[in-house]
C-alpha cells in the first residue's frame, strides 16, 4: 500500500506558525518527513514539529526545505489535508515537490539549529555517505566543502612562496576539524 495519511486542515496551524516563526534552514537543507503513533513529523533546520494525522506511512521522505517554508506560508486550505507519496513526488494537499523515500528510521544524524560549519564537514569522519544521505545533510556537507575547499585555494595562492599547496590546507583544516568535533 501506498504511504498516505489524513490530516485535519485545523491541526497545521499551530506547527506551521512555529516553522515561520522558529525555522531558519540553509538553502540547500533538506527536511526529513516520517510517521508514527498517529503523528506526522518534520524534521528540519534543527527542530522538528509533529501534526495528528491517521494512515499508513511506512519509511521517511526527504525533501527540500524550501517546500515545508512555503507550505508552512501558504497552507492548504481544503478539509481534510492529503499527504502521500507517488512517483516520486511528495504531495501535500494539491501541491508536490520531488522527494526521496527511505526506510524508517534512516535519518540518524541530528545537529543543532546553525550548526557550524566545522560540525557539518565533521560528518564525514562520523558517518558513512548512505547515513549522511538519509539524514538531508548531504548538499549542505557539499555545500561547506565546497566553501573549504575555495578557502584553500586562497590561502595557498597567499602562501604559494613558502610551498603551501590548496592539499596542506585542507589536511590541516581537516586535522583540526576531527580533533575539535
């Protein structure tokens, strides 16, 4: 059977004042989706809210986090609220955004709201690509290396006289992110 839970249009108001008011993700997080003991929960940004809802949901779905903000701005307003999962697509209500689904409880890493960017590019030395993936943490972890990695290339450019490579940076940065996390 296809994931799809009932939610009562009532029961979004409060968690989605709380997601406007509270919930500052990066651009590129993704919020992670599950279901259980008759509660939706969305996890993103460093916290999580949780809706009554009834049906059978068996798995998580990750999705942008953009999508939670702007539905968390522009709720549905039919009665009763429809959430499932089809061909990929995560729907709620009438709109959709792509998704990625995935056994229960996968996502197992949980970092504070703003976590710092040496916590991010720590998660490599803590978990495995598949945990990272499951967690929505793999494109901010692109992300901050990718803004290491440019950091590098500066500061070796700088010290290019002494025979400092963009490599020697980045195991530097490394050594001291691990020894620090």
């Amino acid at each position: 059977m296809a994931p799809q839970l009932e939610i009562n249009q009532k029961d979004l108001k409060e968690p989605f004042w709380l997601l406007k008011k509270l919930c500052r993700p990066e651009r590129d997080e993704e919020a992670i989706i599950s279901f259980g003991d008759r509660v939706l929960h969305i996890a993103l940004g460093g916290m999580a809210v949780t809706i009554p809802a009834i049906g059978e949901w068996f798995g998580q779905v990750r999705i942008p986090g953009a999508f939670v903000l702007l539905l968390a701005q522009v709720p549905p307003t039919v009665d009763p609220v429809f959430v499932y999962v089809d061909e990929g697509r995560f729907h709620f209500g009438s709109t959709s955004v792509g998704c990625a689904w995935q056994p229960p409880w996968s996502a197992l890493i949980e970092l504070p709201m703003k976590p710092e960017i040496k916590r991010i590019l720590a998660l490599r030395s803590r978990y495995t690509e598949e945990e990272i993936r499951a967690s929505g943490w793999e494109e901010r972890l692109g992300t901050a290396e990718e803004y290491r990695n440019n950091i590098c290339e500066t500061i070796a450019k700088r010290l290019f006289d002494l025979g400092v490579r963009p490599e020697d940076v980045r195991r530097l940065i490394d050594e001291c992110v691990v020894r620090d996390d």
